[in-house]
C-alpha cells in the first residue's frame, strides 16, 4: 500500500496569494507548520508554552506561533487578517479605555489611527475585568471571562486587543482559540501574547502609529478604499441605539482629552493602580 505524502497544514503563504496580482507585501517565508491558529480547539486546549511556543524578543513577534525576527511581517499580516476577515474587530481594554494619565490618551489617540485604516471595522471595549452575569450584552462590552460570547454574538473572525493587562488578555486569548474560529491578535505593551495567533511586543505610543502606517500601507497595496466621508467604523447594533440609529462613525471624532470626562481620576483610581496587575 502507497502512503500518499502528508499535506502541509496551510500551506499557501500570504505572498503566494497575491502573486502575480499586482498586489501583495512580503510576508514570512517560513514554511513550518503554524502552531497556534484559529480554533476551535476544543475543550481545554493544551496552552501556547506547552506547545514549545516562547515570547519573542524585542524587535520580534510571533508568527502563528512561530518567532518572526521582523515585527513588521508580523504587522503586515495583522493588516492583511484584519482588512479581509468578516466582522473584523478592535478590543480597547482599560489601560486605554481610562485616562489615567497622558500617555494613556496618546495610546489612544494612535489606536483609533489604526482603526482608521480599516473599513468596517468594529470597536467593542473591554472597560473592566469583572464578569458580566447574568447575562452580557455581546454588542456592548467584550469581557475576559466569557469573550467567546462576544465573537460568537457578532461574528468576528478577526479581532485585535490592546491596553488589556497580560494575565487577563492570556486568559481571554486561549478561551477564544478554544471555542471559536477567530484569528486574534494581541499589540503588547510588555512582552506579547503567546496565545495569541499574531503579537508583537514594547507598544508604546511610537509603535501604535508605525502600526497605523504599515495598515495604511498594506491597506493601498491591496487596493482597499476607505469611505470619503471617513466613517468606516461600523457601530455594532446597541451602539447605533445609542447614537440615534447611525450605523457608521469616524474614529478620530472619538479623539480623547486628557483630563476629560473618561478619566479615571474621577473615579478614585490614580495611574499606579491602573499599572499595576496583582
């Protein structure tokens, strides 16, 4: 009896995808199979360190598991995921989503500069830890401790989180790889997100805007347009309620102040509780 030769497991690269087309960015060129990818994976899948994946080092990223010494490769392939996977979602967590201090604002400031680059996108943010029971409302908040509900309630295939604490993104990150088909991505202020299909690591607010540019970049190579009107953040169905019924938005009308009203300040906690995650 004949074996036939195993298939590699996903074995097109991006760059095949849009050779000869014109169109395309140069993405990794390693061929070993992917190790962390979108699920489900099952009940209580085995974690990204148990499978031999290790956090990358500074300048580096991880590349479905594997270590990519180029964080820009592994930046052009977050932009490709996000400008063609349905329901493509932004996940702002609290160190953002709060204005504790200045730099916080800056970071936010660039991160709605990525979302700018990606039409359709939506903004669906984490604002605290604590579990929404008994029931959340997938439209309004995504939490750590039942995300899946989230991507299953809207769809998402492609989701990004930035500004959430490491020990709560690594949980949120395998609970979606277990129970969902969404490629996640995690831009990291620490050391990145193993767990995580695509991170990259030191976001400081320098690195959120080459993010946005690499997007833009990626975006007009692949012959993306944004809307004229520069609304192409997509309101989920409860924000539109909110917004009396409009469906779409430009993210640099949601610019925060330093200082303003989302300042944590106002609400008892100062910029070294917000740092710190014991």
């Amino acid at each position: 009896m004949v074996k036939r030769a195993r298939r590699p497991f996903w074995p097109v690269r991006s760059s095949d995808k849009y050779r000869g087309k014109g169109k395309g960015v140069a993405t990794t060129q390693d061929t070993r199979e992917r190790i962390i990818v979108p699920g489900p994976a099952g009940f209580h899948p085995p974690s990204a360190a148990q499978l031999g994946v290790s956090l990358p080092d500074p300048g580096q990223g991880l590349f479905y598991g594997l270590l990519e010494p180029n964080e820009e490769v592994v930046i052009e392939e977050m932009a490709r995921k996000m400008l063609t996977s349905p329901n493509a979602t932004l996940f702002p967590g609290p160190l953002l989503l709060w204005a504790w201090n200045d730099h916080a604002v800056e970071k936010a400031k660039a991160t709605l500069e990525i979302a700018a680059q990606i039409p359709e996108v939506m903004i669906i943010p984490m604002p605290d830890y604590r579990p929404k029971y008994p029931k959340i409302d997938p439209e309004e908040v995504i939490n750590p401790n039942h995300p899946n509900l989230t991507i299953w309630g809207n769809k998402i295939e492609a989701c990004i989180f930035i500004g959430v604490h490491c020990h709560y993104a690594n949980l949120t990150l395998k609970m979606i790889r277990a129970g969902t088909n969404c490629c996640t991505m995690a831009i990291c202020a620490e050391q990145g997100h193993e767990d995580a299909m695509l991170t990259i690591r030191d976001s400081d607010t320098a690195k959120l805007k080459r993010v946005a540019q690499i997007f833009k970049r990626v975006r007009e190579q692949m012959g993306i347009k944004l809307p004229e009107n520069g609304e192409n953040v997509r309101f989920t169905g409860t924000q539109s309620k909110v917004h009396g019924g409009k469906t779409h938005t430009n993210p640099m009308a949601f610019v925060p102040t330093p200082g303003g009203a989302g300042s944590a300040a106002m609400f008892g906690h100062s910029a070294e509780q917000m740092k710190r995650e014991g």
